[in-house]
C-alpha cells in the first residue's frame, strides 16, 4: 500500500511539473529574444510570433520607429493588436488570391499569354517575343524582361518605384524591354506583381483589398487590415497590404494545412501545392515560386516563405509543424535580412530543435 502511494505521489508530481516545464521552455524562449534585443543584437525588431505543434511558444513586441508604405510614423508601440506593414510578402498573398480567382474560372489560366490579357495595349503585341510571357512567368518573376529593384526604394532609378510614379503603371510593367527568353531567367519583380494584380481585379470586377477580404480574410476571421492604395488609388498588390503577426500567422497556418482553415478549403490544395513547388533558382541559392521563396533542399521545400522590405518574414516549415512571423523597421537597409535570419536561426530553431 505505502508503495503504491509513493508511485502516485511520483505520477501526480510528474503531472504538475510537466506543465511548468512547458511554460518555462516558452519564457526561455521568448526570453533569449528580449535579452538579445538588450544587448543591441537585434535591432529594429518589431515583433515575434512562433507557433510549434499548433501551440504560440513565443509572443514578443517591441517599440520602435515604423513606417506605412514608406511614410514614417515614428516610434510605434507595437503589440498584438497592431497591423504592420507587411512590404513583399504582400506579393505572397496576392499569388493566393490569384489560386482563389483562377479555381473560380475568373482569371486566366496559367499557360494564357500574358500581353494578350491585357487588348489596351495592341502596340505591344507586335513584339514576337512578348508573345511568349506568359501567366505563370508572372508569377514566377521569369517574364524576361529588364526589372532592377537592386537599388533603394527611395530612388526612382529603381524599377517598383519607376513604375509608381509612371503614367501607367500596368503599361511600364508590361513594356520594359526584353532580354531574356520568357521562363528561362529569374529577376525579382514587383512589376510582374502588379501585372497579377491586375489580372484579379479584371477578372473579379472588383478592387483587390474587397476581393481578399471576402474571400481570403473573412473564411480566415481577419478583420483588422488595410492595403495601401497606390498613387492611382489601387491597393499595391506587390507591397501595401499590413497585418497583425496573428493574422499573418494564420495566414502561414492555413498553407502549412494545404490552404485549409478550421475544416473549410480555404486557397484550392493544388494552388497551395503549386505555389510552393520549384518553379526558378534565384542567385543566392534559394529557389522560388508562385510568389514564394523556397529552400534550397527538398521537393517540397523544407521550408517557405514570404519576405519584406525592412525584415517582415513569414516562414512555414511543415517537417517541423513551425510558422514564424517577424516584423522589423529596418526599411531599406541592404543587410535587413539579417535580424529574422538571426531570430530564426539562433533563437528559434534551436528552442525547437529537440521537440
């Protein structure tokens, strides 16, 4: 009798503390990363969100100087309510809404010249070689033609920012010259963004920002969220949209399951699967998609990811069951990849490394 007391005062007291563990595992966590933005590692971080086996294992803010769209709005306390510029990974979400518009047949298919979807234009179908671009050269940023977004987004030498201040933002996009065959160079592209973009709304009738929320935003419970209208008064389909880190992380949730939310097919499976599939090789090694970028290894990906201007990142890695949000105001800096880099590597992979 005094032993099996013994083993149930042994099997309660396991029971109790393995909750405080777990609670402790997050604490650590979460933690390393405020000691580490302390300390002057991680500057202009803004926020952390990690979900691991469904379950939020670190939940960080910190007040700093933002900005909306490239306006400043100075020093933000930012919290979970906050909605935050997303930047490029804006350009992952309209690719969604692109699956959403085509499994509704009101978009172009993928293998559809691209010219062609756009008659207002007759002088550029003369070009033989336009011809070839086609819908999923768009989406993939193999279009072909000369794009050079090397430069700051303050500079009108860069080709996004060229294209804003153009008369006609679609024609700039659709006219720059050719130096590629279609489909066989990648070029990072905020112009072929804006290209399908363009396409949704066409198909749709209806402004991109209406369209996601009815169809992407609201099945995903999103309310709190605004796209930047552009100097022609069009949502940025490349770089306005701003979100919650919840909001993005459900966002990363629903493509982790295949485009499913709480039991409702939310982004058509096979767009979800096509989207983050090996499409072109993009110069530092990674690989990219529809819109996605993609690691280096394994078919599927190991990893994918949106990725923004200033160190916003959304990263899904299914083999781990992980989705990871990361917010930062280091807007324009060459080097800004360098703080989600360190939160993902350093920080959050190695608190989930033995789980």
């Amino acid at each position: 009798m005094k032993q099996a007391l013994e083993f149930f005062t042994v099997i309660l007291a396991v029971c109790l503390l393995v909750p405080i563990l777990a609670q402790a595992d997050e604490t650590m966590l979460e933690g390393k990363i405020k000691q580490a933005y302390a300390d002057g590692k991680l500057k202009g971080l803004h926020s952390v969100l990690v979900l691991h086996k469904g379950k939020m294992i670190a939940e960080v803010y910190f007040p700093g100087m933002d900005q909306r769209w490239g306006v400043d709005l100075g020093i933000v306390p930012h919290n979970a309510d906050s909605i935050h510029d997303l930047r490029s990974v804006t350009k992952s979400i309209t690719g969604l809404l692109y699956g959403i518009a085509l499994s509704e047949g009101l978009v172009p298919g993928l293998d559809e010249p691209l010219v062609a979807q756009f008659p207002e234009y007759p002088d550029l179908m003369k070009d033989p070689e336009r011809q070839k671009i086609l819908v999923r050269h768009a989406l993939t940023m193999t279009m072909g033609v000369q794009w050079d977004e090397s430069l700051p987004y303050t500079s009108t030498r860069n080709s996004e920012i060229a294209m804003t201040f153009s008369a006609d933002p679609i024609e700039y996009a659709l006219s720059q010259p050719m130096d590629h065959k279609p489909g066989s160079h990648w070029t990072y592209s905020g112009g072929a963004t804006a290209l399908i973009g363009a396409l949704i709304q066409k198909g749709v009738g209806m402004p991109l920002d209406v369209y996601a929320k009815q169809k992407l935003f609201e099945p995903l419970g999103i309310e709190n969220f605004e796209w930047v209208k552009d100097l022609k008064g069009q949502p940025a389909a490349a770089s306005g949209l701003r979100l919650t880190a919840h909001d993005l992380a459900k966002i990363g949730t629903m493509m982790m399951h295949k485009g499913a939310w709480e039991g409702h097919q939310v982004v058509p499976r096979a767009w979800v699967e096509e989207s983050v599939s090996p499409a072109a090789t993009v110069p530092d090694g990674l690989r990219y998609g529809f819109f996605w970028w993609l690691a280096d290894e394994g078919n599927p990906p190991y990893w994918f990811a949106g990725f923004g201007n200033g160190g916003q990142r959304l990263t899904v890695n299914a083999n781990r069951d992980m989705v990871v949000v990361i917010y930062a105001g280091n807007y324009n800096k060459p080097d800004a990849w360098k703080v989600p880099a360190a939160v993902i590597l350093d920080y959050v992979i190695p608190a989930t490394a033995s789980q």
